[in-house]
C-alpha cells in the first residue's frame, strides 16, 4: 500500500478507536444518565433517560417524557451513602416545548459531591412499574452527584485537550506498532496535550466542582486523579525516550510508546468518575452545626 494510504488508514483506524472509547466511557460512568424503557399499554413503550450528575445551583429534575395522561409516578430519595428514610415526592405533569406532556420530579439540591440516591415508582395502565426494576448488586438504586458550576471557559479547553491527547497518543501507538514512520513527532505532543488538559487544566475544573485540586495520590483514591496521573508520567517518559533515542535506544523508545498507548486505551476502558468525589453526611451534619465550611466533609467514594 502507498504510504500516503496507509497513513490515512491509519488516522481513519485511529479516529474509529477514539470513538469508540469515549462512546464507551461515556455509556458506562456512574455519573452518565441512566438509559431504560418502561411499558406503559400492551405494545408500547416510553424509553428513559434519567440523569446521575446536576449542578448545586437548583434542584435536580427527573423527568419521564411523554408518559400519557393515564400514567402517574412518586419518586423516593436519600441521602446517600446513607441508613435515612426514604422520602417520597409527587411527580407532577407538565408541558414540554413541543406541547407533549412529561412527568417531573424534584431532587433537592445537595452541597458540592453530595449524593442522593433514588428511584421511581410508576403506575400505568399496563400495571406498576418501578424504576430501575430492582436495585443493582451493591443493593443500590439510581445515585444522583451535584457538583458546583464550572465555567465552560476552563471546561472546553480541558476537554479538548484531553480528546487530542487520546487522538495524537493512538496515532503514535498505532505507527509504533506498525511500523509506518513519522509516529515519533506525535509523541511530544501528547505528552502536552496530557500535561495541560490532564494536569493543568484538570485539576482546576476539579477545584470549580468540588472544591479540591487534587484528591488522588498522593492525598487520596481519587480514580479519575490516578489514572490520569499514570498517563502522564507514561507520556513524560516516552516524550523524553523519543528525544534522546540513538542507535539501540530507539527500539525502547518505541516499547514504550506501545506501553504508554496500552495504558492510555486501559485508562479510557475505566469509567469516569469511579471513586471520586463524595460528600460524608454524618460529618456534614457535624460541620453544620458548628458553622465550618461544609467542603471540609467531602471524601472520596469506594466505588
């Protein structure tokens, strides 16, 4: 094959590969909505999308679209991880924009990394329908973060260089591994697409969230934090082999480019969010009425 197609082989490979992990991590973080469908008549159904993260600045909606007139619904909610009641709430119908009605309840907005753990209960014609059916195997049900706001003028750039730190890493992976020339000079790249969106830009969208730069190692279990601190230190490294590769040296620059890729698709297989930021209930309650800044009861999460 001419190298001119290979190498657009390759950057169409590599963009396919992107793709696909971010569609993965996306679909399979705690903090991502969760996606089913419910029956509400014999043969048809309405599918759901029920959010896991909203913003500390107004109660969080749970919204079931275009349920029918028949249908009605109460959601049940605590604190979580926690021992309290649950609290039921009334759903109430509303009108959406294009004049369909939607079912809607409200989860009262919680502190920074403050959980609420919920699920519905719905009655139709076709009979009561819980959501989610049963909790999951910890024994849970549907679990809602708040984060405080982060201003898209720190976000967007975070994301961006996070999105061409994955692109530029695979493209330098998948030359290495093939063989095809050129893959080197998208190492250095890399390495600071990763040090700015990773460990610059990243830890301050953190601190607008949660209100802490850094809750992974050496201070914390932070996943999110660790993992992309793995990557970088990975990256560092291959960006320093590939600048100083002579003679025998070149040959472990590129394992290590292949190690580096290897790590960076294995952090992208671990769904984000796991382990992270969460608040401590029984020391909120304890900070509250002693006046301290509730932020001082933010932990991380074992799961």
């Amino acid at each position: 094959m001419p190298a001119p197609s290979r190498a657009v082989s390759l950057w169409i490979l590599t963009v396919v590969l992107v793709l696909a992990a971010v569609a993965y991590q996306r679909r399979t973080g705690p903090t991502y909505p969760y996606r089913t469908s419910i029956a509400v008549t014999q043969g048809e159904t309405v599918r759901l999308r029920l959010i896991r993260s909203a913003e500390t600045t107004a109660d969080a909606e749970v919204v079931v679209p275009s349920p029918g007139a028949a249908v009605t619904g109460t959601m049940f909610w605590r604190r979580y991880p926690t021992a309290d009641e649950w609290r039921p709430v009334s759903m109430t119908v509303r009108t959406d924009a294009d004049g369909a009605s939607e079912l809607v309840g409200l989860l009262p907005r919680q502190v920074a990394a403050g959980k609420l753990e919920y699920r519905l209960e719905l009655m139709t014609p076709s009979g009561p329908q819980r959501v989610p059916a049963a909790p999951n195997a910890d024994g849970e049900h549907l679990v809602m973060r708040f984060k405080d706001p982060v201003p898209v003028v720190v976000l967007l750039p975070h994301v961006v260089m996070m999105f061409l730190a994955l692109l530029l890493g695979l493209r330098a992976g998948l030359g290495a591994v093939l063989g095809i020339d050129g893959w080197q000079r998208f190492v250095v790249p890399t390495a600071v697409c990763l040090t700015l969106g990773g460990m610059v830009l990243g830890p301050i969208v953190q601190k607008y969230a949660f209100g802490a730069y850094w809750t992974g190692f050496p201070f914390g279990y932070d996943l999110t934090d660790n993992k992309t601190l793995a990557g970088w230190v990975g990256w560092l490294l291959s960006a320093a082999a590939v600048r100083a590769a002579l003679g025998f040296r070149a040959s472990w620059a590129r394992a290590l480019v292949i190690v580096s890729t290897l790590v960076m698709l294995s952090i992208y297989l671990i769904p984000h969010s796991l382990r992270g930021s969460q608040l401590d209930y029984e020391k909120l309650d304890q900070l509250q009425q002693q006046g301290i800044d509730p932020r001082k009861a933010i932990g991380t999460s074992d799961k």
